[in-house]
C-alpha cells in the first residue's frame, strides 16, 4: 500500500505548468523569387550566424532547401545582425555574404501567471546588403508569440 500512495504522489507533480502558449517571439523570414512576388522557392547550401553574439549563434549550418528562417532577436538589445553565408562553390567566399540588420523596439508582454512574460518587438527599420539577395520586405513590424510571417527575402530566380 505505501508503494501505491508514493506512486501516486510522483504522478501528481509530473503535470503540465498549465501554459499552453508558445513563449517566444520570433520574426520568421520566408524565402520568395523577386522575378515572382508570390513564389516561395527553397535557398539551398546556406550557413546563417549572429553577429556580435558572445555565445554561439550559428542558426544554420550548410543547411539544404531552407524555405523559412526563424531569426531570434537579442532581448537585451535594440539591434541584432545576421550574416547569410552561401556555401554553393561557386558563392562560398566571404565576398558574396549577406548581412541583415534589424533595428527594433523591446516591449515585455504579460501573457498570464502560468505562462509568464515574453518580448514582444516592433521593427523600425530593416537593413541589408545586396550581394546575392535581391531584397527584403518587412510584412509584419510587430513581433508577438504568434508564428507569423514577418519578412521576406526575395532572390532572383533564372528562368
């Protein structure tokens, strides 16, 4: 009898906190074909890494057929760079790197005493360079814990 009265209190503190919510804001980029606006197309032999990160930041490593990209911002700062590295032999020099820039404002959202706080972000601005990507667009400015599509990356596409 004790063995079934220990069993089941073990059981009754192995439950769920009783948040269901997801508990992080993260600006997801899709990838699109700037020579077709609605055309998704899939980037293949891509690294992407943080710059100025004083712990790894490497999101992708050589990653094949990448269609989307969730691109976390640093919580403790209005700015955090990302460095698309385009590992194709024929791109895979430092030359041809893409770098994205986001400038953005921080604000803490109570989602509820199970879940706790999360940061939500609003982008001011969006930066980047133009070696092999064509541009980006800014879809969603704000940033919450919904998935939800916040950017995109266009590249051209050859016929």
């Amino acid at each position: 009898m004790p063995l079934v009265v220990a069993i089941a209190m073990l059981l009754s503190g192995c439950g769920s906190s009783g948040c269901l919510e997801n508990r992080t804001s993260i600006p997801q980029a899709v990838f699109y074909a700037y020579n077709h606006p609605s055309q998704k197309v899939s980037v293949d032999s891509i690294s992407v890494y943080g710059v100025g990160q004083w712990n790894d930041s490497l999101l992708l490593d050589c990653a094949k057929k990448v269609t989307t990209l969730d691109l976390p911002f640093r919580n403790n700062a209005d700015t955090t760079q990302y460095v698309i590295r385009y590992d194709a032999r024929a791109l895979a020099s430092a030359q041809y790197n893409d770098t994205l820039t986001f400038i953005y404002r921080r604000h803490p959202y109570f989602i509820s005493g199970d879940c706790g706080v999360v940061f939500n972000y609003y982008i001011d601005a969006v930066d980047y360079t133009r070696n092999v990507l064509d541009s980006v667009a800014l879809v969603n400015k704000e940033v919450n814990n919904k998935e939800q599509e916040t950017l995109r990356i266009y590249y051209y596409v050859a016929e």
